[in-house]
C-alpha cells in the first residue's frame, strides 16, 4: 500500500498518493567559481551551481547570487522548471500508474496502420512498416 501525503490547500485538507520521491542522491551538484565580474569573493569562492538530474538529463544552473545556498535553491528550480525533466517526470508517473502500458499498444497499433513514404530517385516509395518496428525503446 502507498502512503496517502496529506496537502493543505485554501485551509482544505488534500489526500494524494505518493508515487516515489526524489532525494539528493538522485541529483549531482556542482560547486565552481562563476567566472564574472564581482572582485575577490567572484574569483576565490566556488559560488555558482550546477544541478544535473542524470535519469532525465535535466540540468540548472545558477551564479548569479553571491552565496552557494541561493545560487543552489535557484538552480533546483530551473532544473524543474526545464522541458526535459517535465518530460521525464511525466513519463515517470504514467509508468507508475500503468499507463504507459496502455500509450504503447496505441502507438503500435498506429505504425501498423500507418502508410510511410520514402523519396528514391524522385519518387515516392511505400516502405513496410516492419523497418520502424525495431525502433529503440524511449527512457
């Protein structure tokens, strides 16, 4: 059984299921000197940071800030807010709640009903959809 996290939201009590959780194991963090103009504090302390989550490929990156703990919070931010890591986290829950499954019989069910043209020697040419089944998976 899933635990049942309990959100607040306009003074209302939310139940919702927890499908998994991120920590800081998941992220790699990257500590470095911004490289810009800000005197000595700019040149001698590794202030910037570099967030890359590996599984979706997503990365924020932050210098702007003097310190690592704003530069940090502003890159996980960017990080979540990135196309990249909307698109895995997307996925991620839809095979947690089996619905993938479902997407890739549809999608299957579409390339044996698709009709796929080719351009040889200035003609179109019908290929069998058989060279499209091989097709690695998606992450």
């Amino acid at each position: 059984m899933k635990p049942i996290v309990k959100h607040f939201q306009n003074g209302k009590v939310n139940n919702k299921e927890l499908l998994f959780s991120l920590t800081k194991k998941d992220f790699v963090v990257e500590y470095y000197n911004p490289g810009k103009n800000g005197g000595q504090n700019a040149n001698k302390v590794a202030t910037a940071c570099r967030i890359h989550h590996p599984a979706s490929g997503a990365v924020g990156e932050c210098k702007e800030e003097r310190t690592q703990k704003p530069n940090r919070e502003l890159a996980f931010k960017r990080l979540t807010e990135s196309s990249k890591f909307k698109m895995w986290l997307r996925i991620e829950i839809a095979k947690r709640k089996g619905y993938l499954d479902d997407i890739n019989q549809k999608v299957e069910k579409a390339i044996a009903e698709a009709k796929v043209e080719i351009r040889q020697n200035d003609k179109w040419v019908e290929v069998p959809v058989r060279y499209f089944e091989k097709l690695p998976d998606s992450p």
